[in-house]
C-alpha cells in the first residue's frame, strides 16, 4: 500500500513535518513539493510519499501529528493498493 499526506507547506512546516515522519518511519519517506488549492485559495503544499505494508493506523497517527504541529484545518490522505519490488543487488 502506497499513502500520500497532502499538506500546506512552508519551510518552517516542512522541517516539521520532515522531524515527525522520521521519527515514525525512519526506514524512509520520500516528500515533494506541489501546487494545491484549499477552499478555492492556492497554496505551496507538501507531499509525503509512504509505502509499506500494515501502516495505516501509524499513517493516521502521523498525518494527525502533522496537522497539529503545522495548525492546518486538515492533512488529506490519499491510499493506493499498489505493487512494490526494491531492487538492492
């Protein structure tokens, strides 16, 4: 299962959000920036990429960590039952 946490973003949020997600999957993330709109007002957002198998309940946590330390009204999370392969040789 792939999750993607859409949030706003600004630096001080991203060092936030970057401290929070690490603490809770130090095995890794990936986070990008992207262009969103929230009620009708465009915004710098972040993405924070997350795969692996039986997270959810650690993924809700995160995303809830995120919106308190950031003060957003809400982080949205998106959910993709998709394959993975690692190639590491």
């Amino acid at each position: 299962m792939t999750y993607h946490l859409h949030t706003q973003s600004t630096k001080a949020m991203d060092a936030k959000t970057i401290n929070l997600a690490s603490q809770v999957f130090p095995s890794g993330f990936t986070m990008y920036h992207a262009i969103g709109y929230w009620h009708g007002m465009r915004e710098r957002s972040s993405v924070l990429e997350i795969a692996g198998r039986n997270i959810a309940r650690k993924v809700r946590k995160l995303a809830g960590q995120i919106r308190r330390a950031n003060r957003q009204n809400a982080v949205l999370i998106e959910r993709s039952n998709s394959k993975m392969e690692v190639i590491n040789q």
